[in-house]
C-alpha cells in the first residue's frame, strides 16, 4: 500500500471514530472523494461550499475561478 493510501486510511479510521479533519488539497480527485463538504476559495476568499450530494468538478471549477450564476 502506498504512503496516500495509508493517509487515506488513517484519515477514515479517524473520521469513523468522530474526529473532523480539515483537508487542504489542489487535487480534484483527491478532494471528490475524500471529502464530505468543499469549500472553494478564489483570490484568498471564500466563493462557496459545496454538499457532498452536490460535488461535481464543474461546480468546484466555476467557484475556484470566481463565477457566480445570475452575475
């Protein structure tokens, strides 16, 4: 098992005992499928957060580039 993978494992075994765990990661992959909640920043700002239910990259990439509907 690689060193990511035993990351990955410590982080659920803590998440599964009730610990919370703040990720900070550039890696789309990586954040989709670790991750119960994103929060997106652009230009050092919070732009949005986005529910698991609602994860797409679409979704990640129009707040990291600061595009909001309706603007």
């Amino acid at each position: 098992m690689g060193a990511k993978q035993e990351i990955y494992k410590l982080m659920n075994q803590l998440v599964e005992g009730g610990k919370s765990i703040l990720m900070i990661s550039s890696e789309m992959e990586e954040m989709l499928g670790m991750s119960d909640r994103i929060i997106v920043l652009h230009e050092g700002r919070v732009s949005g957060e986005i529910l698991k239910q609602d994860f797409s990259q679409e979704r990640v990439l129009e707040l990291a580039s600061g595009f909001v509907e309706g603007t």
